[in-house]
C-alpha cells in the first residue's frame, strides 16, 4: 500500500487512494474483491510462516525471525492469563488470542508491501489492497472475535442467563438499575464496530499520509514516504495490540464479574447462616 502508491507522484491532480474495495473476479455469482483476494493470500502466507517457525522452535533460545515470534508469543500470553482471577481459565484462552494478534500484525505489515496497490485492472483499480485497510475485513475479525468473546462468557459464566445477570448491578425490578443494565448490553453490542472502525480507521489514514507525502516528494519520494512507512510499521503492531488487548478485556471482564458475583440461586441456605454466625462471632469477640 506504500510504495505502490508512488506511480501517482507524477499526477497533477494529486495522489488518488482507493479506500472502497474493487471487484476481481467472480465465483459462483460472488465477487471477489482486491482486498479479499490479498486477505487470502496473507492468510496462505502467514500460516505457511508460522508452521516453518512452529517446527524450528526449540528449547535452546534462537535468534532471528524465531526468536520475535517467541517473543510475542510469550508476550501474548502473558498478557491474557494476568487479565483473569484465575489464570487457569486465562490460558485456555491463550491460543486465540496470540492467533489473532499475529493474524493482524502480520496483514498490516504485508500491506506494506511494494507491489500492493500496483498493477492495475482495467477499471482503474489496484489488484490488491491490504485486507484490513478494507472495512468488510476488519468487521469480519471484530465479528468472530465478539462471537468467540461471548461464547466464551456464555460458557464460563454456567449459561446465557447467568451470563445476561452481569449486566444488572442490583435487582432487574429497579427500573434505574434495570435501564442501567440496558445501556451496559447496548454497549456491549456496539464493540464489534469500535473494534473494526479502530483498526480500519488507522490502516486507511496511514495508507493516505504515506501516498500524500510521496506526492509531494516528486522524484524524491522514497525518501519523503519512507519516515511515514516506518511509523505505519509501528502504528500497525500498536493496532494488532490494542485489538488484541481490548478483546481480551472484554472476555476477562465479564468472566472475572461473573466468578465475583455468583447468581443468588447458587448460594445454598446453609451459607448464609454460617457466615452471619462468623460475622456475629466477631462482633462478640470485640464487644
């Protein structure tokens, strides 16, 4: 997406970025975007790379490719099991969650790449574009991430009701606390899009500051694009981490509550008189 932009610098009328993406092909009467194709060609990619790391990992400490990817591994789950009460329910959660930082990452940064946004199509659109700098993809990994994040809840929390009660902090027949709990589900509801606007937001505006800066650098611009192009390298991790951290919030949190707020109906008779019974001990001993 940055380089390739740079056949645009010798245009007087500016640099042009493709945001929306652009029919292909068709299968079977379904189009197949640039930005889908690119999606599946990273997708290809990266699991082709990380099985050649997966097989080359061992327990002596290496260098290189291996040892970044250990690295954020390492980093990842860290990061997942240190959200939860009970790091034992974190680290089930480990492998989706490193899955889904390193699918990221590594599509922002073969975004970057010099041949995407070339080669164009008779209709005056690029062949491939990066697949999270297209909003149908972003919304496709918020969408399964969300799903996977309330599955997940539904399943620690002991079942959908349970998990719908942490949302109401005191009785559902108050109606303040009732709207209150309302409010909390809508919310809930719209992370999918803050999650995909995010990261669609972010990848679209560094692919235009890297092509408006290329303009303006005439024959120059290599070197006038190349500082944007590196900080989009950083702006691309920052991106895969903070999708990857705030899914992985919005998963801890809600087991965390549900774990911390059991339902009334699981608290037996006969825990409740043994803890008034401690409670009343206690005030004798300080009376």
């Amino acid at each position: 997406m940055s380089f390739g932009l740079l056949s645009y610098l010798a245009a007087d009328v500016g640099p042009t970025v493709h945001v929306a993406p652009a029919g292909v092909f068709t299968i079977g009467g379904w189009t197949i975007t640039n930005s889908i194709l690119y999606g599946w060609i990273c997708s290809i990619a990266i699991v082709a790379f990380l099985i050649w790391v997966a097989r080359r990992v061992t327990v002596k400490p290496q260098g290189g490719i291996i040892q970044f990817i250990e690295a954020g591994v390492d980093f990842i789950t860290n990061l997942v099991e240190n959200s939860f009460d009970d790091k034992k329910v974190g680290h089930k959660y480990v492998p989706f969650f490193v899955t889904l930082f390193f699918f990221i990452i590594l599509n922002n940064w073969l975004g970057l790449l010099p041949f995407v946004g070339e080669g164009f199509s008779s209709e005056g659109h690029p062949l491939l574009r990066p697949f999270t700098g297209d909003l149908n993809g972003t919304l496709a990994i918020g969408v399964v991430t969300m799903l996977m994040v309330y599955g997940a809840s539904i399943l620690e929390a002991g079942g959908p009701l349970k998990y719908l009660k942490h949302f109401f902090i005191g009785s559902p027949l108050n109606p303040l606390y009732f709207v209150i709990g309302l409010l909390e589900m809508f919310t809930d509801l719209t992370r999918v899009l803050s999650l995909s606007l995010r990261l669609f937001l972010n990848i679209t505006i560094g692919e235009i500051v890297i092509a408006v800066f290329a303009y303006l650098g005439s024959i120059a611009a290599p070197l006038t694009a190349l500082p944007f192009t590196m900080l989009e390298v950083l702006v691309a991790a920052l991106q895969a981490y903070i999708f990857t951290i705030l899914a992985t919030m919005y998963l801890a949190i809600a087991v965390n509550h549900t774990s911390a707020h059991p339902a009334d109906d699981d608290l037996t008779d006969a825990g409740v008189p043994e803890t008034i019974g401690v409670q009343t001990a206690g005030g004798s001993a300080r009376g």
